[in-house]
C-alpha cells in the first residue's frame, strides 16, 4: 500500500496541531408507491419515517398525518407549486421529535405506460410541520426541496464564522494595512475590495437568497480573471514599492494572533462538513486495506469523488486520532484542516521570501491568515486549504522541473481542477525550458500519478475511481452556478469550458518572458476560468486561487529601492510623514533586510 507522498504532507502538518485539537445522515428511499426523497447534501440525525395511517397519531406525536396534510396545504408556497402542478400526491413524515414532513411527488407513471418501469417520481414540495402548534415551520420548492444547503441555514457552513460581527472586523482587518492613508488609492486597494465582494454573494446565500447570491459571484470572477492575465502581460503593473500603514513587525503580532484565533475557532465552534468527512472516510480505508473507490458508507455515498492524494492526507491525522466509524466530531478531520490551514500559510511566507525577503512574507502570511474565506474554509473543515497548499509548493519548486511535476500531480490529484495548471508547470518560469527540462518534467509527474494510483490499481478499483469521481464531477448538477440555476445554457457552458482549455493551453507559451509573479498570475487566471466553466461552484473554492492572487498582487510592486522621502530621511535632511512605512525598510531594525533589485520582477534560475 502507497501513502507517499500525501501522507508524509499530511503527517508533518497534523503533527504541528495535534497538540490543540487532542486538548480540546442523508436521507434514503422511501418506499410507498415508489416515492424516494432525494438524498441530502448534508448531514441530517432526524430521518424521516413514513407515516401509513392518515387517521391516527404515531407514538409520541399530537396530530394525524391528515391534519397535518392540511395545514401544510394553507402554506403559499404549496398553494403556487400547486396551483401549476394539480396533480401531486403528498405523503407524510415523521421527522425526528415534534417535527413532522409533508412531501408532495409527482404521480407515479400508470403500470401500462412506456418506461413505467424506470421513471420515478420527483419531490417538487418539501414542508414541515410542528407538532406543537400544527403550524408551518419551513416550506420549499424547486431545487431548495434537493439541496439543503440552499435553504440558507445559520451556521450550515462554519457555524459562527458566518455571524457579521465576525466576518465584518475580519474583513477590515484583512485591507486594514493597506489602506490609502493620505496618499490616493490604487488598483491594490480595488482588488483587496473585489476579493472582499464574495461576501455579498454569500450573505445572499445565507439567507436562502440563491437567484440573487450565485450571479453575483461572477463579476469578482470576471474581473479577477481580466486583473490576472493584464498584470501577466506587464499591465497594471504598481510604480511605487508596497507600502503600508503599520510596521511590519506589528503584521507578524498579527499573524501569530490570528493563527491563534482561528485554530481556537475551529476547535469551539466549527463544523465537518461532507468533504471533511469524506477524507477521513477514504484514509481509514487505505490503513485497512479496503478499495479506495467504491462502496462507500451511506451516510456519505459521494465521498469517493476526489483525487487519492486528497485521502493520502488525511492517513496521519487518521493515525493519530481515530475514528469511531460514524459522523462524530471527527477530531482528525479538525487537525487535518487545521494542518493544511498552517501548512499554506507557511509556504506564503516562504514564498514572499523568496521574491522579495521575509518582509514580503509576512504580507503573504497576513493575506491568508485575515480573509475571511480561507477562515471559511477552516471553519467548514473542508478540504480546500489542500489544494491551495499543493498549488503554492508547486510555485516554491518552480525552479526545479523534477519537483514542480511531482507537485503538479500531487495539486491535479487532489480534486482535478489543478489539472489545468499541467502546462503551465510544464513551461515553468524564466526562457522556454530545454528538452532535458520538459522531459524531466513529463516523467516526474508521469511517475508521480502511477506512484499515486498504486492503491487504486492493485485494489482494482480504477473502474469505480472513473464512475464514482470522473464521472460524478463531469455530470453532477448544481444550482450554484448560473449554468445550474438557470438552465437552458448549455452551448454558452461549453464554450466558457473550451475558453478555459484554451487558457490552460496558451499559457504554457504566452508571454514568452516570465518571472514567479507573472506564473502566479497566470496560475490564478487558469484557476479562475476553470471555476466559470463548472457546474457545481462554491465559496469553499476561493482558496483555490486566492493564494496566487495575492502572490502576484503584492509581488509586481517594484523592488526594495528606497523611497526619495526614505532616503533624504537617512541622510537626516527630513523626517518622512508618519503613518506611510514602506514594507521592507520597518523589518530592517529586526535584521529583516529586503535583496537589492530593481523595479522588474524576480526571475529565478531554471534548471
């Protein structure tokens, strides 16, 4: 069996949180006249039970599945869905204690009919009742009967991350820094408010608000896609050094303070969501041996829809935490995304070092740690924070052919959109590479897939791998995107998908002249115009390129000259205005001094 090298990723960063986090049921079928509730995207403790005698009260419960037929008759939304749909036929639920479920289908076909035997019903109405007050607590229609995470409720993702005392103060400390303090804005302070946007889509979607939220998560987009390519091209491009309001070394207080903050709040107050729970799910098979793909638990049948690199990483965490075999607190799902959380902020700040020194660094650090959405992700205990981390190493490596292949596969291996960046790594940064580069490259990731796979061939299981993943993501459905939630716009999908493809392609020769910022611009806009094209888009896929955003934004700021202000102050001619550090300069009494270049960006050495 195969745990490298995922596993040996995921065990030096589970080691570095085990410390705080050790301190500290989708529905089925229902068969009655072969009605079936979809099944949910999230967990659900109360299953529903059919109830048969329409007349009498079940055990434990007040009124009649009649009586609360009726009620849930009078709601306006059944009275609509109804009024377009005469023939429904409703069926009653008992839903966990006090709650009851009515539930209208579409009629069965007649037993004579043509594909009688394959059709099934469609629930179109979802309602429920208490059983207190025979009053509607909740109705829905349309895709909210599908998808419950539609239904906007509170803490469904995160829990009190979501709360706006919370992610309002995260979002002023995230520009707070940067902020135009007597001197006028720039294009740096515009993109800081487009990568805040998405906030407004999602308190749309935490409100249940789905026609509004998801249309507006495409503007950022869009103008992030057009920001990326321009300043990968030499457009754009910021005339002065980086500058911000605050010492550098108060940014690294900062720092450690936030780390702080969001362990603390992933370990009192976050939840695991089905992707969390999937990873463990998946390492717990590869340590007993079990077939990776195929044959998953109910309570989460789709969760072998990933790469295997992203089951490798949970294997450590798995090891050193246990599982009990059901959807507990899932302690090593909390450690393993606390571990990935750290394990991005370190490569930033590593990173940022190697472009412009550790002041750059501690920039990069400070980005990822006061986003609110990369807390969104801690929070949801997803697996995203993996893939920005895998995409970040690629571009630490990106000198080395050999490395950035291996790092390429392990990224594309986790959950495939990273795919797209092959011919990207392929080309590297600096001239075209030679043949003995490209062709160190190809091998190394070639090897590194089969490496990967090894679990997957041998348990001979790479048929379930192509249904339950490849299959699954290329066909899921969604109305978290507008391809999803208005339907009818399949020709204009697949030619924002070929336009990526094309992307994905064209960056491996254009520009021909590359440095590391100007890879990281084009590994954001690869990213971004792959997420405009899928069908299941979420905000748990900012993190995806939010990384390479900020490497490319604050890296294309021009090098560590000296300021005129700064250098008639050194020469003691005047004191510059108070409040307007320069970045590298307030790390220099720390022995945190910047290289000496000039305005172009940093391109390293290609081996």
């Amino acid at each position: 069996m195969l745990l490298w090298p995922g596993s040996v990723l995921g065990l030096v960063a589970v080691l570095t949180c085990a410390a705080p986090v050790a301190a500290a049921t989708p529905t089925g079928p229902f068969a009655r006249r072969t009605a079936s509730v979809t099944s949910l995207s999230a967990p659900n403790p109360n299953t529903p039970v059919l109830v048969t005698e329409r007349y009498r009260p079940p055990a434990g419960f007040r009124l009649t599945a009649a009586a609360v037929e009726r009620a849930a008759a009078r709601s306006t939304v059944v009275v609509a869905e109804l009024h377009h749909h005469h023939h429904l036929i409703a069926y009653e639920y008992t839903k966990g204690p006090g709650r009851w479920q009515v539930s209208w289908f579409t009629p069965p076909p007649a037993p004579g009919s043509r594909g009688h035997r394959a059709a099934s019903q469609h629930e179109l109405l979802q309602v429920y009742v208490s059983d207190l007050t025979g009053r509607v607590t909740e109705a829905w229609s349309g895709f909210q009967v599908a998808w419950t995470m539609a239904r906007g409720y509170a803490g469904a993702f995160g829990r009190r991350v979501n709360s706006w005392w919370l992610w309002i103060p995260l979002s002023v400390v995230f520009v707070a820094p940067f902020l135009p303090w007597r001197r006028r804005p720039t294009l740096l302070h515009l993109d800081l408010l487009v990568l805040l946007a998405f906030s407004v889509s999602l308190a749309l979607f935490n409100h249940a608000r789905i026609g509004l939220s998801v249309p507006l998560v495409y503007p950022p987009l869009l103008y992030l896609l057009a920001r990326m390519l321009l300043l990968a091209f030499g457009r754009g491009r910021a005339r002065e050094p980086l500058r911000v309001i605050v010492p550098v070394s108060w940014m690294v207080v900062a720092v450690v303070f936030l780390v702080g903050f969001r362990v603390g709040l992933n370990i009192a107050n976050s939840n695991v969501i089905d992707v969390g729970y999937a990873g463990v799910i998946g390492a717990d098979k590869l340590t007993h041996g079990q077939p990776l793909y195929g044959g998953w638990p109910v309570d989460n049948p789709n969760g072998d829809t990933y790469g295997p690199v992203n089951y490798y990483a949970y294997v450590p965490a798995r090891a050193i935490f246990g599982w009990s075999g059901a959807w507990d607190a899932l302690p090593a799902v909390h450690a393993a995304a606390i571990a990935f959380d750290l394990l991005t902020l370190a490569g930033l700040f590593l990173l940022g070092r190697r472009i412009r020194g550790p002041a750059t660094g501690v920039v990069l650090a400070y980005a990822w740690a006061a986003y609110p959405f990369t807390l969104y992700a801690l929070s949801s205990n997803s697996n995203d924070s993996l893939v920005a981390c895998l995409i970040v190493l690629a571009l630490l490596v990106i000198s080395s052919a050999p490395a950035r292949g291996v790092a390429g596969a392990l990224a594309g291996l986790t959950k495939f959109a990273p795919l797209a960046l092959g011919p990207l790594l392929l080309r590297g940064a600096g001239e075209w590479p030679r043949k003995r580069a490209l062709f160190a490259y190809v091998l190394a990731y070639a090897i590194a897939v089969v490496a990967l796979f090894v679990p997957v061939l041998t348990e001979h299981s790479l048929r379930a791998f192509w249904t339950d993943a490849i299959s699954y993501q290329a066909n899921r459905g969604s109305p978290f995107s507008i391809w999803g939630l208005w339907g009818g716009l399949s020709a204009e999908q697949h030619l924002v998908q070929g336009l990526g493809a094309g992307l994905a392609l064209a960056v491996a020769f254009v520009p021909r002249r590359r440095g590391i910022v100007e890879v990281a611009a084009l590994a954001a806009a690869v990213m971004i115009a792959v997420q405009l094209g899928i069908s299941h888009w979420f905000y748990l896929y900012i993190p995806w390129f939010f990384p390479l955003v900020m490497v490319a934004l604050v890296c294309s700021h021009p090098g560590s000259r000296l300021a005129p202000a700064l250098r008639a102050f050194t020469a003691g001619e005047s004191r510059p205005r108070a409040g307007i550090p320069i970045v590298a300069d307030r790390l220099s009494a720390l022995g945190f001094g910047e290289p000496p270049g000039d305005d172009s960006p940093v391109r390293p050495r290609v081996r």
